[in-house]
C-alpha cells in the first residue's frame, strides 16, 4: 500500500533571555519566530528554496495566523517544534505546529497559519506549483 | 441615553529597518509587537497598571491569538493600531485590534487576542475583577 | 555669532513586555530597537529619508556599535532616547546616544554608533552627501 | 606541557526571514540574538547554567556591547557564531565573538562584551566565583 506524503519538519530550540518577559515565562510573541523557523524549513524541503526564493522575488506569505498558548516555558527549556503541511487550496496552503517540552510531554503551543505565494515587490498572488495538485492530493481542501 | 463603555486605544507606530524584512515589507512577527503595545496601554486604560502587574506579579496573559495580514506595508509607513475590549467571559476576555496605513486608507492587519489573568510565577488563573461583571456587562458572552 | 548645526533628535518610548528578560529588567537587545528608531528619525531630519531610501537602495548601514548599559530600567518606564550627529569622516559618520529615566534622572545606557552610506544590493560604499562638507564641518575629523 | 583552559563555543545559525529587513541583509540587531545565545550556552559550559540562574536570581548582565560589522549576510546563509572567555576582571569578564559564513570563509562580525554578576532584583553586582581566580589565572587583567 501507498503512503501519501506528508512534509513533516522537526525543530530543536533551547529558551534564552532574550525569548522571555518579565512574568518570567517565555513571551508570546518569541514562538512565532520559532514557527517561521520551522516553516521556513519545511518550505524549503517541500521545494521553495531560500536562495530560490530570494532571487526570483517569490515568498510564500503569511496571511493568516491562529495560536494557542497552553502552558508557559522558562529559560534553558528545549522544546520541540513540528510542523507539517496540512491542507492545501487552489492558492493558498496550510501549516500546522506543536511545540511540546520533551522533558515533560508538555504541549506548550498549537498553531495554524496559512500561506500565498506572492511575487515581490509588486504583492501579486500566483498560483501554487502546478505538482502540487497532484503530489499533494491528500490533502486538498474540498 | 446612556452609551455603555467600551474601551479603546489608538497608538500611531511608524514602520522601522527592523520591523521589515527581506520581501522588502513589514515582516508577520513586528505586528505582534504593534499589537502587544496597544494590547498594554489598553490594560492600563482599563484599571490593570505597569507598575501593579510587576509589583502583584498579576499578569493578563495571550492565551490565543488570530491574526489577519491583508495588505503589506513598507519601510517609513506611519500606521494606526486601534484596539478595544470585544468581549469578557468568566475568566478571560477578548481584545480585538485593527492597523491601518492613513495616508491611503488600507486596512492592513486585523487581530483578536484571548487572554486570561495569571498569578506568576505559579501560572494559577485569577478570576477577572469583579467590577467587570457590572462595568463590562454589556461585552458579556452569553 | 553663529551657532554651528548639531542635528539631534529625541525619542519617547515605555518599555513593553517584549522589551523586557525574566531578570525583570530590558534585555540589552531592546535598546537597540530604541537606538535605531532614533537613528533612522535623525537620518531622516539631516535628510536621508526612509521613502528615498527605499527607492534609490542607499541605506546608512551600521558598520561599529559600542553601547554602555550602566541602570537597569522595567516595564512600564518612559524613557528618552536623545541622538545626534557627533563626528563626520570621509566616508563614515558616527551618530551618539543617550538614554536617561526622565522620572528619577536615570542614565540607563550610553551608545556611539558608526555608519556608512552603502548602495544595495551590491553593497558598495558611496561617499557621503558633498554638501555635508560644508554643512558639518565643524563636526569633521581630524 | 599544560594548555590553560580557554572556554570557548560554536553555534551554527542559519539565516531568516525575521533576521533580515529590506536592505535585504541581516539587520545589525539580529546579530546580538546570535550572540546572547552563544554566550549563554558558553556561560553554561563554564558553570552558570540556566536553570540555577532563574532559581538564583544572579545572572551575568551584560555591560558594555562593541560590535563590528564586516560584510553582509543574506536570508538563508549558514554561520558560525564562536565564543570565548576572553579576560577576568575583579567583578567583571570579557567575552569575544566571531561570526563567520563557512561557504565562503567570509568574517561577518566581531564583538566583545563584558559582563558582571548581578543579584536581581535587587541589581546588586556579585564578586565572580572564587575559584575562577584559579581556572582562570591565565586571562587575569594585568
């Protein structure tokens, strides 16, 4: 039988001084450098090649972002992030993260984000890779 | 008549080197930022102060956060965050935000965020002001 | 008798969350955001502006940063950044800062910062405005 | 013959978006994110760890920052952050950084910093471990 492929990526990150606050936690808006980290990598291994990108001008661009924060992480934690393409539309795709505490199997963070591909600097939208409609079949929007 | 209270604030940001990026406009993560400021000042409208979050060590915390990137801005841009109290429930409530660019009238980001208030360094949630039930009343979720 | 230009600037900002570490103080990286929020407002007043900037791909560009943190300051603290034009040389200027707590009269950082006129994306030096030979002179190295 | 200790760490960064801006190179503040986790992690090799840091509440604060920036880095390249012990003072040490990009053997950046222990929240400077007026004999300030 035929697995259908699903880009999955995995990021180790450590929590320094300057990812948390002064309530002591990590501050909420330090995950999502953590997220384009993972995404940025799962990009560029779905096909979108930073290098390729900055010549040709063409990045794929948040365009939608949803959160959740379930439990605070302090300094010196490591965490995990993974992040896996979830759906994909006509012009559009969706990323999916867990970021969770190994030490403990905490889950500290969900996230969704959607992105276009958009040709800079004028912010056209194009279409997405035509090989997509097929390698990624699976998860097509309906 | 009586116009019941709904509290807003409006903070003017202009767009610096380091809140843009590589695509040459403002990268997804600086209105986080745009937005954690407005999110604070409103706070301290509203009766929850700077200087007795640090002393109670009573902090409101983004447990959620969704956010819409409609339209780029670039290096220099001036815009105009606006944030208000959209709805309180038992223990946490809603501030929505909206960032427009004045000179041409574009909407360029709009935001909810969900917070609940926490005692550090437990993490324990503390029950929102009782006041609230009445001066908020009409933001109530049913 | 004439007074010899001294461009300088001053800038208001409140420490917010992200600018603060869980040792409750600004991490020393915040500051840099308020330096160069004042640097980039003082290129624009000698008249660099940011719009032109963008166009032409000249930017001034950090080449030296020596920064002194000599007091703490928390969340919720106005301070003001004070900047100005310090020493031109032939091809690279040095622009200084100060931060102080206007509250108590605090000097919580002293900063110099060294630039250069560069055209991007290739990087090269370009030599600085020829009216600012004149303009200040007074401010020349020797 | 006995090689006195040098501590000293590598970190491996790669490039993003949020650490670019429309210059289209690495903004100067991302840099000192690189920086402050270098040292961190060789503060921890050296006996600070993190942990007993936030349980403490001592933490080395960083005092004065110099950083050179030698050439540009771009979205997606690789570097090198190295770190050293470079001097012990009575109450305060030195470390050195180089930044460089493998593919090339470009040198991106130097910085030194000097830091001091401090007792928060009090801000108290603390005298650095006796032992180190040992381990450390060899990098003492003349």
């Amino acid at each position: 039988m035929h697995h259908p492929e699903i880009p999955t990526i995995h990021v180790d990150v450590q929590i320094m001084f300057f990812d948390t606050d002064c309530a002591a936690v990590v501050n909420n808006i330090a995950y999502l450098r953590f997220i384009e980290t993972a995404r940025t990598l799962l990009a560029e291994q779905i096909g979108m090649s930073l290098a390729q990108m900055a010549e040709t001008q063409r990045y794929p661009v948040v365009v939608r972002t949803e959160i959740d924060y379930k439990r605070g992480a302090t300094l010196g934690n490591k965490l995990e992030v993974k992040g896996w393409l979830e759906k994909v539309e006509r012009s559009t795709f969706w990323v999916a993260f867990e970021i969770t505490r190994p030490a403990d199997g905490a889950l500290i963070v969900t996230s969704r984000q959607r992105l276009a591909l958009v040709q800079m600097p004028e912010g056209r939208p194009i279409r997405l890779p035509k090989e997509w409609d097929v390698r990624f079949k699976h998860l097509k929007a309906h």
